[in-house]
C-alpha cells in the first residue's frame, strides 16, 4: 500500500473546519479537483453515508465513510474508482492548533491497479500527483473555512 498525507495549518478553530468537513455532500466547494459531489442515500453524514464525486476533466468516484469521529475526522472508502487505483482509503482529520487555529491532515492509503505497471505508474507520477492535489484540497479548504 502507498501512503500519502498532506497537512496544513488553517487560522480558524477546528470546530469552523471542522463544520465545512462534516458538510460531506459539499466536498466539492473546496476540492478543486471535484466538479459536483452528492449524496447517495439520504444519511448526510457519519458513519455509512455515501457520496459520489464528479471530478473535472472526467471520472467519478463514491465513497462511503467508514470511521466518524465526531468533531475530529472521517475515513472514506473509495469505490466505483475512475482512477489506476485497485483500493483506497481516505482521511480528512482536523486538530486545535493554540487559539484559533488548527492543522488539517488529509492521508490516503492506495493501491494501485495494473500490477507491476502500476507500481512503476505510483513510482512515476500517481503518489506526487495525489500528494499535490491534497495540497490543493487543503488549500481550499483553508479559503473556505476563512472567508468572511
């Protein structure tokens, strides 16, 4: 399995970041990479709610949250993968940081399809493409979670 994970430190309180993770139909308002998001289901959030990521360009992806802690972070299984990967796991965690501020951690765990092909493809470009779209995300994030 690859790992991935990007950080951040974003000046708002985790509990403001926190608001805009929890949002999980919305994850499209900042993930740059995600043209429309919805939920697939009627649970909006927590433990088993599932939602479909349109990306940009192409390709769609559903994940379904498999841990919840309130307040703290979700992981997601991914399914239904438009992408060269056979499995992943993601996690969107949020931390206080001292007053006002917190760190945003977004990790992936993946493996890729295609057997020895696709470890030369994550070697190659996917493990630094995924950790500069993380970077990104987290961005956005930040953005969103402080504007005015």
């Amino acid at each position: 399995m690859t790992q991935v994970t990007a950080k951040r430190t974003i000046d708002a309180p985790a509990e403001t970041v926190w608001a805009v993770l929890a949002d999980y139909e919305n994850i499209h308002i900042f993930h740059p990479g995600v043209e429309d998001s919805c939920l697939i289901g009627e649970q909006k959030n927590g433990l088993g709610a599932v939602r479909r990521c349109d990306f940009k360009g192409g390709g769609s992806v559903e994940e379904k949250i498999i841990d919840w802690v309130e307040g703290e972070r979700y992981t997601v299984e991914l399914s239904k993968i438009d992408m060269p990967l056979k499995s992943a796991s993601a996690t969107l965690s949020v931390v206080p940081d001292g007053a006002g501020a917190c760190t945003a951690t977004m990790h992936m765990e993946y493996q890729p399809k295609y057997g020895i092909l696709g470890a030369l493809m994550d070697r190659m470009m996917i493990k630094k493409t995924m950790g500069g779209m993380f970077t990104k995300v987290l961005a956005g994030l930040d953005r969103h979670s402080t504007a005015d």
